[in-house]
C-alpha cells in the first residue's frame, strides 16, 4: 500500500479490487487489495541468424540486428501488459530481463523472413536490398501488432554462406577478378587519353597565346589613341576653368567695392536719421513727460476714490458675509441637532429591536434546549419502555405465555386485594333487602304431581312484592289484582321473617 510513481521511460500496471480490468498509469495510490508491477517501454536490441533458401534452392545466412520495444499507446500498452508480461512478478521489467518477449520476436522474424526470401531469387535479394528490408519489416510488424510490440529500426547485414557451401566465395572472387581486368582496361585507356589530351592541351595552349597577344596590341593602340584623346579634352577644360576662374575673381572684386559703396552710403543715412530722431525724441521726451504727470495725477485721483469705494464695499460685503454665516451655522446647528436626535432614535430602536431579538433568540433556544430535553427524556422513556418489552418477553417465555405473565403482574401489583377493596367499598352502606323462602313440604316428601305448579304460584306473590318494594314496579292488573297486605297475607309461604322479608327453610 502507498503512492507510488514510475519512471519516464515506464508505467504501472495495477490490478485488484475497484479496477475492471487492468489500469495503466504514470502515477497512483495502490490499495492493500490491488497489486501492481512496472513495464518499461524502452526498445531493446537483439542479434539474429537466420538460415534461408531461396527459389533457387540456394541457402544462405542471413545476420540482422532488430530494436523493438512496446508501443507508446493505450491499446498497445494494454495488450503488451495483458499478454507478455508477469513472468516475474512484483518485479521491475527491465530490457534484459525480456527472453521471453525476444524468443516470440525471433521466431516471428523467422517465419516472415523464411517466407519472403522462398519467393525470391538471390540477383532480386540483392538488388532490392531496400524492398526486401521493407517487406521484412512490414510483414513483422502486422504479427507483432496483437502483441503491443513496435518496430523502431531493422538492420540486415551481408549475406554470409552457410556451412558447406561457397556461393558469396566465388561470387565474390568473380567480381573481383572483373574488377581487376576492367581497372587494367581503365588504366590502358587512361594512359591515351592522358596522352592524346596532352597534345591537345599543349596546341591549345599557343593558340591561345597567339590569340591574346594580338588582342592585346590592338588594345594597347586602342589605350593609347583614348588616351591621346583624353589628354586633349583634359587641357580644352583646364582652359575652360582658368578663364572661368578669373572672371570670376574680377567679378567678385567689382561687387565688394560696390558693396562698401552702398555700405557706406548706408552709414552716412542711418546717421542723418539718429539726429533727427535724437532732436525728435528731446520734444517727445518733454512732450511725455507733460502727458505722463497729468495720468499720473488723475490715476491717483481714481486710485484714492476707488479705495474708497472698494472699503465701503468691502465692509458692506464683510457685513454681509458675517449675516450668512450666522445664518449657515444657525442652520447647520440645527440641522446638526436634528440629525443627532434623528440617529439616537435610530440607535434607541436599533437597540430596543436588538434585544427584543435577543430575546426572542433567547426564547427560541431556550425552547430548542427544553425540546431536545424532552425529546431526550422521551428517547430513554421509550428505550427503557423497550427493553422493560423485551423483559416481560423473556419472562413471558419463563411463566408459560401471556396470561401467566398476566397473573404474575397481577399477583406483584396487588390487582386482586385492590379489586376485592373496591368492590367492597362500592357496596359498603348499601343496606340490600334479601329474601329467602321455601315452597313446599320436604323435598321429595310429597307424591303429588302438581306439587312443581303449586310452588310455583306460591313463589309469585313474595317475588312481586320484592319487585314492589325494590323497584317501585307493580304488577299488571291481569296477572293480580290484590293489595300489598292481601298479597302479603294470602301469599305468605311458610317460614318466617328477616328484617321485614320472609326467611323460609
């Protein structure tokens, strides 16, 4: 039990209770009831020889080197889990420890490639070194698919001969004494051409030289006439430039004197004009000075009688001011009084609804402690009543059933000395007339058979004066008619007379 985590290169493969099937994950809490092991997904290599034969019956060896690993996807992962692992359980799966995976591995390559190779000629095997490889590898791959496993690379070697036989022995001295004979050849017929190009070469090479020397004395006269050409049109401009050049020196010459001229003549005016404005400047000086003492002097007139006017305004303002502030902070005063009584009535009943809901909170959970007391009373009131059930069960088995259980509760209890008292005490003071008589003579004294009929008429006269007398009830007048004393006296049986009734023996 506990957290594990696997590595980069592997997963956990968990099964037990809580997991259908099998789950493949990177990382997760296994349960005491769960068991778990690690695959690793990375590729291993492993050698193989194979022995093949082709269609023409040749057999050969065939060294190739496979890197197969699982394939990094869920169906893949569930089937390599499912069906080639578990050898070593509990245990880390590492690539050496994979045998069993390389023996499935060798004896697929083995099959396919046996297959291949019957269907094909050893000239096609090794020109089409890269098709036989693909279908090597593709035929693998579909078998490998139902066990999860993927082809990362396959490298086959050279083909090598098997025990006892010589074909890549000749085959490879055949070409190599067709390699030697043809370098011969090469070589031969390197030599002439070497030779004949050097001739080639050699008149090429005074051609050409013929050829560029008489080029280049026609481009030597060329360069020389250009140049004679060049030299002449370079004096025609440095002619060109020097005249232009003094005229320009003279012409530069005549425009500063005329420029010192007008500069001059400049001078000489702007200084005909600051005397005159210098002479117009004393009168406007004065002038000025006149205009500028009379503002002065009317300024201070106004200056004076604005501060006048602006202290009367101000104090009026002042005035003014004071009034509205008094009258602000009047009604601020108020308007503050009467915010200060509005919010303590608010506090007051905030305060007031406060504890009447303390109090009702109170109230509620005291009605909520008194409900739970009673609900628990009532709880162990019906948990006693149970078990006191389960008693009277037990002892109701002990006493032979319910209605011994009964007269055993009745007998503890005292029910049968309460009921003998309050019947007693219901007829205490009663006071209850009885009646006792005796028709006839001796019992069985008499032969006579109408003596039944005869007690019988004789019992009715006492019996209705009982009736009488207890009950207010008289008989009807068609069964007697006759007075209680004739009842009495003529119906009287023999015996005699117990606190006013008869006692007959």
């Amino acid at each position: 039990m506990g957290y594990h985590v696997s590595d980069a290169n592997s997963y956990l493969v968990i099964t037990g209770g809580g997991i259908k099937d099998i789950s493949i994950v990177k990382k997760a809490f296994v349960y005491p009831w769960q068991k778990h092991s690690i695959i690793s997904i990375s590729p291993f290599d492993f050698e193989i020889t194979l022995q093949a034969m082709t269609c023409e019956k040749l057999q050969f060896s065939l060294p190739a080197v496979f890197t197969i690993g699982p394939d990094d996807t869920a169906d893949s992962l569930r089937k390599y889990a499912k069906i080639l692992t578990g050898r070593d359980a509990g245990k880390r799966e590492t690539a050496t420890g994979r045998s069993h995976v390389q023996d499935i591995v060798k004896g697929i390559i083995e099959g396919e490639t046996r297959v291949i190779v019957s269907g094909m000629t050893m000239e096609e095997i090794f020109k089409e070194r890269q098709l036989f490889k693909s279908k090597v590898i593709e035929n693998v791959q579909e078998e490998l698919n139902q066990f999860g496993l993927r082809i990362y690379n396959a490298n086959v070697k050279e083909l090598q001969d098997t025990a006892g036989s010589e074909y890549f022995k000749f085959l490879s001295r055949k070409a190599h004494e067709g390699a030697s004979n043809q370098a011969k050849v090469d070589v031969a017929n390197a030599c002439m051409m070497g030779e004949i190009g050097e001739a080639e070469k050699r008149g090429k090479t005074k051609q050409e030289i013929s050829r560029i020397n008489a080029e280049t004395a026609v481009l030597e006269t060329k360069r020389k006439s250009e140049k004679a050409t060049a030299d002449a049109e370079f004096t025609t401009t440095q002619t060109k430039l020097n005249m232009g050049i003094n005229l320009e020196n003279i012409q530069a010459t005549r425009r500063a004197e005329a420029k010192d001229a007008e500069l001059q003549r400049d001078v000489e005016v702007k200084r005909a004009e600051m005397e005159l404005e210098r002479m117009r400047a004393t009168e406007v000086v004065q002038a000025t000075i006149k205009r500028e003492s009379a503002e002065q002097a009317a300024e201070a007139k106004l200056f004076s009688e604005t501060k006048s006017a602006n202290g009367l305004l101000y104090r009026e303002k002042q005035a003014a001011e004071a009034r509205l502030f008094m009258d602000t902070k009047s009604a601020e005063g108020l308007l503050y009084k009467h915010r200060q009584d509005a919010e303590a009535n608010y506090y007051r009943v905030a305060k007031e609804a406060e504890a009447i809901l303390y109090a009702e909170r109170q109230a509620a959970q005291a009605a909520t402690v008194k409900a739970e007391a009673s609900y628990f009373a009532k709880k162990k009131e019906a948990e006693a009543m149970t078990e006191m059930a389960k008693a009277y069960g037990h002892m109701s088995e002990v006493l032979g059933g319910p209605q011994g259980l009964l007269q055993y509760m009745m007998l503890q209890n005292g029910t049968y000395e309460k009921l003998a008292n309050a019947n007693a005490a219901a007829i205490n003071g009663l006071q209850p007339k009885i009646t006792v008589w005796n028709t006839g003579d001796s019992a069985g004294s008499s032969s006579d058979g109408t003596g039944a009929i005869r007690n019988i008429m004789q019992s009715l006269p006492p019996l209705f004066s009982t009736i009488n007398e207890q009950t207010g009830i008289s008989p009807p007048t068609w069964l007697a008619q006759m007075g209680p004393s004739q009842a009495l006296d003529k119906g009287k049986p023999k015996g005699k007379y117990v606190n006013g009734e008869v006692n007959g023996h």
